[in-house]
C-alpha cells in the first residue's frame, strides 16, 4: 500500500503506526522520483505537526530496477540529508539479514517554538 497525503495518508500511517513498532510508516514502491520525495515531504510534515517523533519510510531495494539498484533507495536518503535536512535529526538506513537497505528509519527535528505563544 502506498501512503500518500492528506487524511488518507493520516489514516494509513496511523493503522501502520503499530505495524511498525509505534512508529509511522510511508511505503513509497511504485511512485516515481518526483511523486516520491514530495509525499516524503508531506509525510514528514504531517508526521511532525501530529507530534511523532520518529517515522520510517519503505523506499525498496530496487530488484526489478535496472541494474538491479533502486532511484529511490539513492534519492531518497539524500533528499533527507540536503533539501529535507530542516526537518531530519537523523537518518539511518534499515539493512535486512543480507546488508541491503529498503527503508530509513527517520528520526525528527525538534519543531520550532512559537515564540507568540
């Protein structure tokens, strides 16, 4: 299944939200570079301003890519490491038993305080 935006999104990660340990989860197979990161984006938004604290996001290993390497599985943590640096503590790729990575285990940046309020 993959998350998207907007309530429906909410509502997967939340049903995922036990699935996967107590943390949010954003699958990302079958969507495009493009599409990809900017449901990172909103995920990681949404994820924040609901209060988690930590997410992990599904990206693949890529196996039916060619070359057999995923785009997203390059894309992705280098996304949260550059452009979405403002909303990431820490990124830590998840290895299965082989060494390969297919998810991210994403820690958030502290949100900034409303200095009004």
């Amino acid at each position: 299944m993959t998350v998207r935006s907007g309530p429906f999104a909410r509502l997967v990660a939340r049903l995922l939200h036990g699935a996967a340990g107590g943390v949010p989860v954003l699958d990302l197979h079958g969507l495009g570079v493009r599409d990809a990161v900017a449901a990172t984006e909103r995920f990681l938004r949404e994820c924040a301003a609901d209060g988690a604290r930590e997410v992990r996001i599904v990206y693949g290993k890529g196996r039916g890519s060619p070359g057999g390497r995923g785009v997203l599985r390059e894309v992705i943590p280098r996304w949260l490491a550059h452009e979405g640096a403002a909303l990431v503590a820490s990124a830590v790729p998840e290895p299965d038993a082989s060494g390969a990575d297919g998810a991210i285990r994403v820690r958030l940046a502290p949100r900034a305080t409303d200095p009004a309020g």
